[in-house]
C-alpha cells in the first residue's frame, strides 16, 4: 500500500518521486515502462546520435498519415527509460516566453503565470556560469552548463546570424528571448544530467521509494469514481498496486491520455467503439495535441570542420575519444544542437515564432540513416502553430500503441509560417561566415525557390522536433482534463503531471517547462501552494512560492 503510485519515470516522474519520497513518512512507488537508465549512449551527450534506432530506450511511435504531409507516417522517439525524453533528448535547457506562462495564468489559476513559475525554475536549476541570479538558480540538481567544445560551425553561425541584422543573446533564459547565441545544456562536466540523474541519484537508497522498472501499466484501478491503483505489466505477469492516497499520470502527452482511456476516462463515444465501459464522459482526454514541426537546411561542407562520417574522420574520433575518456571534453561531449536562437517570422510578430537548431554535422531520418560526408545541418520550427491533433485508440489492449494524429499543417496560417522558415534559415546561412563553408546546398537544393516549390518541399520533407503537448488540457472550465491543481476532472484521487497538462504549446524546449510542472505539482501536493482563483481547492490570495536552496548533487 502507497501513498502516491507515480506511472512514469521521465522528465516528470523523477523529480515528483523525489520530492514526495523526501518526507521518510510518505510511501511512493515509481512505475517506468523501460529498463534503467544504464546504457552508456545516454550518459555520453553524442550518444543521442544513436538513440533513436534503440528498440529498448525509445517508444519510437509512427503518427497517422498525415495529410498535409504528402500523406506520411512521422517517426515520434519518445524516451522510455528512466529519465524519458531527458534521457534522449538534445539537452538544450530552454523555458520559453514569458507570455507561454502568462497565458496557462488565465486559462487555469495565476500560479502558473510566468512571475510565479520563475522560482520554480530557479529552484531545480544549477547553473554553472550564472549561479543564482535575477533568471538563474545556483544550488538546485538539475545541472545546467556551457558546452564543453564547441565546433567552429556552430561560432560561424552565430556570427552569420549578426550578419544577417538578428541579435546576439547571450541567455535565452534571460531578459530577452530574441536573438541568436549559444544553447547551455543539461549537463554535468561532460555528460548528460537527465531527470533520473537529477532527481532519482539521491533518492534511491530511500526505504519509503520503490522503483519500478520494465512495469508497463495498463489500467488505472478504479472504485467507483475513486482511483485506488494501478495495474502493470511486467513481462507475461500483471500485478496490482494499491494506493491510500493518489494515482499520478506522468506518462507525458502519447501514454497519459491513452491510459485514461484504457480506463475508462475520456470521450464516451471513442470508447464505445472499443467496448470500454465509460467511467467519466470526458470528451477533451487526447485532444490539443500539439507540437513544433520543423523543416531542416542541409549544406555539404567546403572542408572537413564538421563532425563526418569518413574514414577520413577517423583520427579525429580517436582524439576525441581519448579527449571524453580523460578530460570529458572534446566533440563526443557535443549535445549536436550547439547554437541556436529565436527569431520572429515578420515584424508584425509580437515575439519570436520561429526557433534554429544548428548542427555542425548531417543528420538524416532523426539518426536512423547515416548521412556520409560533411556538412551542416540547420533545423527550423514554428514555434506558435495553430494546428491540433490528438491521440486516440487503435485497440483495447494496452499493450497496443495508440493513435498519433497532430494533423500538421491543418490551419492554414502554419504553412505561410514554415516558408518564412526557409526564407530566413537560407538567409542567414548566406551570410558571409557560415557561407565560406558551403560548398553546396544539399536540401531543399538550389532548384527548390518558388513558394511554390518550397511548400511542396515542406510537404515532403517536414518533421517534429519532438515537444507533443496538451492532451490532457490543464484549465479552470469544465471542458477540461485536469484542473489548476492537475486533479483529473470527475475523479477522485487522480493526477496528470507532465507535458500533456499544457494548455498551449510553449515556444522553446519543452523538457524545463515539464519539470518545472512537476516542481509545481510537488507543492500543490503537500500544501506549499494554494491556487489563487478561488476553486475548490481554495481561494488564498496569496501563493508559496517555495524558492528554496538545495544542496548540489553529488
């Protein structure tokens, strides 16, 4: 018997676990499909090159044909492992706007608006080059740094990006978001700092946390409109767990809504056809999906100071090799996305609405095919798309993939923004700095310059940048999933916590924000914050913001 079952073990789960689990009176099991996180491609950062073909650490989903996608399947990785996405992902260490949080603030409760979720950040954050600071933390776990090596590409496009008029920013998480700079990343000399690594290393050895891995669950136990468990899958064996307290969802935006409605929780016609019996009519559940597709740039190097697959290349991965094993340095510690930035579409733009990857390498297929050669590769997304998707079921059985649809490209106004998108990439990777490396462009190819031939490029070639949110819709109107406090509507005992309560997309990375909910969550859970809008959880005018100091790790 738990008190809280948390069923997930990603960028959510294993903060929440900690932070829960830290008071020795309060029983928490932690339940994650995937094995533990010891695959040593996780640790090394250029490891995430490899990632995406594993068939243990990555749930690699297919959406629906997408229509307005040449009819495509898109290849979803998502992290299953313990850490999840943070376990896979690019490590770039990015928030968002100011105006993403303001926006949750007004559609859910004033907690969740930016002057209220900015201690919060601050308080997981260990930033090794600002400390704590008006936007930064300096004595949390998750550990946020420099790049230890950064390749000449990756300078030559943040000067091209001064060349072609855009700011220079130091901080994406600072005053500003615009510009062109740098991405500091979730690491830790050298090596990926993951939610597990943050979160789970000193909690571990708890009696009151048990850790569950390879559990994959497949029903939310319900009596009546109370949850009171979860039933899990380990191997051909199910088993039964029990809570006096709460089940919380951390499943992330695919797994949390298909677990609900395996349960009996969603849209009572959906689960009619599937002959789940319906607990709580609650039509939202896997609807709002939404997520930042991305169109890439890629140009065949003048030379050989990209990251190559070459036999020519081979000295250099010795070096850089020995360089890791010793000084936890050189290219093998590169998270690949290295620069970056923020940038608006036209000048009618409020803020920025498009967001730059620059990769001093060629990547293709997300990793699964090898691109030979040298060259660059510029990766471009729509930062504040109108389009909404959903997840749904394709079966009953829980041990099925569900239905991906995030219906890409279904309001119009998102394809006049991913051909801005080209238009400004091939504009700054024009400019002088980066140019003298071109040798040619790869794709879209110089014989693609109409609009006309650009969407169709689009339509061909387009991707996700892997950010799926807001399937289980956080918000104060009765047509939401979760409420401001997470609860899920109609049911007794039963949280979400993780990417799918986001209202709206924010525009950036989205593993920080994910935390940062969970962060929230915690204090929600064990009273250090009330909501401020007068719901039935309470209507104190005042919120604990809970900016508390923590001992580094390790």
């Amino acid at each position: 018997m738990f008190d809280y079952i948390i069923v997930g073990g990603g960028s959510a789960g294993c903060l929440l676990a900690e932070r829960l689990s830290a008071n020795p009176d309060i029983k928490v099991c932690l339940l994650e499909a995937g094995p533990p996180d010891r695959s040593p491609l996780i640790h090394m950062p250029i490891g995430i090159a490899l990632l995406s073909k594993s068939k243990t650490l990555n749930w690699a989903y297919e959406t629906e044909p997408q229509p307005n996608l040449g009819n495509r399947r898109l290849f979803w990785p998502r992290g299953k492992t313990l850490g999840g996405s943070s376990s896979i992902n690019a490590m770039v260490y990015i928030r968002g706007h100011r105006e993403d949080y303001d926006a949750w603030g007004e559609a859910a409760d004033p907690i969740w608006s930016f002057d209220n979720v900015l201690p919060l950040f601050k308080a997981m954050e260990a930033n090794e080059r600002f400390g704590s600071d008006a936007h930064h933390g300096g004595y949390g776990e998750l550990h946020v740094s420099d790049l230890r090596t950064v390749n000449r590409l990756s300078e030559a496009f943040v000067e091209a990006g001064q060349e072609a008029q855009y700011s220079h920013n130091a901080d994406f998480n600072g005053d500003t978001q615009d510009g062109i700079g740098f991405y500091q990343v979730t690491q830790r000399k050298g090596r990926r700092w993951s939610s597990a690594r943050a979160f789970l290393s000193g909690a571990k050895g708890r009696p009151n946390l048990r850790i569950v891995t390879g559990a994959r669950a497949t029903r939310i136990i319900l009596e009546g409109r109370k949850a009171v468990g979860v039933t899990y899958a380990s191997g051909d064996k199910l088993t039964d767990l029990r809570t006096r307290g709460e089940v919380i969802l951390s499943g992330g935006a695919i797994n949390s809504p298909q677990l609900l409605m395996l349960s009996g929780i969603g849209d009572a016609a959906e689960l009619g056809v599937f002959g789940i019996p319906v607990v709580v009519d609650l039509p939202a559940v896997g609807k709002n999906l939404q997520d930042h597709l991305d169109i890439t740039i890629m140009h065949e190097a003048s030379d050989r100071t990209p990251i190559g697959v070459a036999p020519s290349f081979i000295p250099r991965a010795l070096a850089g090799a020995l360089s890791y094993v010793f000084q936890r340095r050189g290219f093998l510690t590169s998270n690949v996305a290295e620069s970056g930035g923020f940038v608006k579409s036209s000048p009618s733009q409020s803020r920025p609405n498009l967001q730059f990857h620059f990769l001093p390498t060629l990547l293709k297929d997300h990793g699964r095919q090898i691109a030979f050669g040298y060259g660059y590769t510029l990766h471009v997304c729509d930062l504040l798309p109108k389009s909404r998707g959903r997840i749904g079921l394709k079966s009953r059985n829980p041990l099925d993939d569900p239905l991906i649809d995030p219906a890409y490209l279904s309001a119009p106004e998102d394809i006049e923004t991913m051909v801005w998108a080209v238009r400004i990439g091939r504009q700054i990777l024009s400019a002088p700095s980066i140019a003298t490396f071109s040798k040619r462009e790869l794709v879209p190819g110089s014989s693609i310059e109409s609009e006309a031939d650009v969407i169709a490029d689009i339509r061909h070639r387009a991707e996700t940048i892997y950010h799926p949110v807001g399937t289980c819709r956080m918000g104060r109107d009765p047509h939401s999933v979760v409420d401001p406090a997470l609860r899920v509507r109609g049911v007794e005992g039963l949280r979400v916590v993780d990417a799918s309560i986001m209202p709206t997309l924010v525009a950036g990375n989205t593993n920080a924000p994910t935390m940062m909910i969970a962060e929230r969550a915690a204090e929600l859970i064990l009273g250090k914050t009330r909501l401020m809008a007068g719901t039935e959880e309470g209507s104190s005018s005042t919120v604990s913001l809970g900016a508390r100091q923590r001992s580094q790790v390790g």
